[in-house]
C-alpha cells in the first residue's frame, strides 16, 4: 500500500505523467475539423442551389398538385357540376405538363400538351388517352354537354398516374 494519495492504485505512472504535445495528432485534429468545414459548406451550397431553384422544386411539386385536382375536379363532377369538374380535370394535366417543363400554365393549349409530350417521346397510346381526355375537356367546357365529363371521373385517375409514371420513368426528370 503506498501513500501517495489519489494515485495509489495507478502502476504506470510514467505514462500518466508524460505529457508532452503530439503534433501528429494535433495535425489530424486540425485537418478533421478542416474536412468537416468544407462538407458543411458544400453541404449549404447544394441546399441553397435546390432551394433557390424554383423550377425544380416546381417540377417535384407537379405529380401532388395535379392529384389534388383530379379530386377537385371528381367533387365538382360527383357534385353535378360538370363544367367546373372539366376545367379542373383539364387543368390537372395540363399544369402537370406545364410544371414539368417550366412553362406558364395559363396559355398552354392540348394541342401545346400532347406536342411537349410528343418531343418527350411519351408513348402514342398514352398520348391518345391524353388527347381524348384534354378533348372531352374542352368539348364540356365549351359547349357539349357537361354530362361528357361523368365517364371520365372514373378513367382519369389511371390515365393520370399512367402520365405520372412515365414521366418520372424519364432520366430527364430524376434531379
């Protein structure tokens, strides 16, 4: 038993007094803070590009905003009003399309939709769907009857979620 206080029962007290600098070790310290620095400024710099970039994050809200359409759109028409569930059924693909390539909404045309999808290389049937459902649309809100648009209630969700896909399936669009 020694008595030498609190160090009683410590045998290596060679090692425990030896307290010298070890530069290598500062060196590593130093260089890790270093690499920590530059990730989270790159990490800030990435951040503020996605968030700063309204297009894409226009265009990962696209699929969500024409969903709520489309049920916007089946209320109206389950409700009876078939001219305003046109407009919205319409207007959910076309503000899909026009989300997705960073275009106005507003004076997008069917024709302009089915061409954007033409030049994306959307496949013909998927494209006639879509022609079909944009031209019962307009038919409905322009004067046919408005009991055109029942049918499609039930048809559009598919042909939507089909669109959906193939647009995601697209390397274009995986930013």
């Amino acid at each position: 038993a020694r008595q030498d206080g609190i160090l009683a029962n410590i045998d290596d007290l060679a090692a425990l007094r030896d307290q010298s600098v070890r530069p290598a070790r500062w060196l590593a310290y130093v260089g890790l803070l270093g690499v920590a620095y530059a990730g989270i400024v790159l990490a800030s710099r990435h951040l503020g590009r996605y968030l700063g970039d309204t297009t894409l994050q226009r265009r990962r809200a696209a699929p969500g905003r024409a969903r709520q359409r489309l049920q916007a759109a089946r209320a109206e028409i389950q409700a009876g009003h078939g001219r305003e569930g046109a407009e919205h059924l319409g207007s959910a693909v076309v503000g899909l399309v026009a989300d997705m390539a960073g275009q106005p909404e507003a004076g997008m045309t069917s024709r302009e939709v089915e061409g954007q999808l033409r030049a994306w290389g959307v496949q013909d049937e998927l494209r006639q769907r879509i022609a079909a459902l944009l031209e019962t649309c307009d038919g409905a809100r322009y004067g046919a009857s408005a009991d055109a648009v029942r049918g499609l209630s039930d048809s559009a969700p598919a042909v939507l979620e089909d669109l959906i896909q193939a647009l995601k399936s697209d390397r274009r669009w995986q930013t």
